[in-house]
C-alpha cells in the first residue's frame, strides 16, 4: 500500500522553521528517520521512503502555502493515491502549541494551503495532522506571527513535538487514521 505524505510550507530560507514550515520540518524528520532523502520534482520536493512494508511518499510542494492543491492535485494523479491515504501535515492556529491531532477530514479552518487543496482537489476527504502553533498574536498580526520563528522557550519543545508528529505518520500508514485517532488525539 502506498501513502502520500504532504508537509505543507513556503519554499525560502526566509521561512524556514517558522510556524507556517512545521509541516515541512515535520517532514524533513519523517524522512530522516527513514533513511531517505528529498529530491526536487515537478512542483515539490520529493522522498520515497519505506516503513513497516509500506510505501510513503513524501512532498513539500514548490508552489507557495496558497497554492499547495496543485501539488497534492499533481502528485495524487501522477502517483495514483486515493484521497483516503493522503495525509497533510499542516499548522494550525486553533490548537495550543505543540498539541497535535489527527483528523479524517474537515472544513480548511481559513488555513490557506487546506483550502487549495480542496478547491484543486475536489473536496476535504483527506486526513491532515494538524500541528498546535496558537494564537499569541495581537490583532492584525497573525501573518507576521505565523511567519515568524518559534521563541527559544518553543524551540526546545520542538524537536520532541515533530519526532511525536513523525511517530503519528508512522501510526497512520501501519494501522490507519481512526485507531491512530484512538491512541494519540487526547
């Protein structure tokens, strides 16, 4: 069975590891961990990798946060992966930091790479692994919150978080989204 992985972000070294890139540091570990390594492709960058016999591969799409469905859209085609084994790894606002939850499906929340993917991809029938960032912003300043870096007090959290993200995937692709719900959405 073969699973496409997407860790969403934007493509830059200005954005790297701020909170909109966790997907994409999520990612990064994820392959990491499976020996594998990223290529860059037609509109993403690239990683197959193996766990427990099951094929995932892995995408950060090129395309900007708000553009992420014509990657998903591209790499779901090409690849031949039904939407049920697609999983986005994404921020989210909502949740306090570092909490992480797994969901089958659901509206975009006003996340606008979740919202490409439904428009390019037909719909919200797609697992997604949200990533706890919170909402510590003032008012009119959730963009410049979202794309800046974590604080140093949440970046020594980090790395135990992402690796729990990584262990949420592997779940995900051995014994499925509703039992991987059951062991880690508390």
């Amino acid at each position: 069975m073969k699973f496409l992985i997407v860790g969403l972000g934007n493509i830059g070294p200005e954005y790297a590891h701020t909170r909109h890139n966790i997907g994409f540091d999520i990612a990064d570990q994820l392959v990491k961990d499976l020996d594998g390594s990223f290529e860059l492709l037609r509109l993403a960058y690239y990683a197959e990798v193996s766990h427990k016999g099951k094929k995932l591969h892995v995408i950060k799409p090129t395309t900007f946060m708000n553009l992420s469905g014509k990657a998903v859209n591209y790499w779901m085609k090409e690849l031949k992966i039904a939407p049920e084994n697609v999983l986005v790894l994404v921020d989210d606002l909502a949740l306090p930091l570092g909490k992480l939850r797994m969901k089958l499906q659901g509206s975009s929340a006003g996340h606008n790479g979740l919202k490409s993917i439904e428009e390019v991809c037909g719909g919200q029938n797609y697992a997604r692994l949200r990533f706890g960032i919170s909402d510590n912003f003032r008012k009119g300043q959730q963009a410049d919150y979202v794309l800046g870096l974590f604080d140093k007090d949440e970046q020594k959290e980090l790395p135990t978080l992402i690796n729990r993200g990584v262990t949420m995937i592997k779940s995900f692709v051995t014994i499925g989204a509703a039992q991987t719900m059951t062991l880690f959405n508390k």
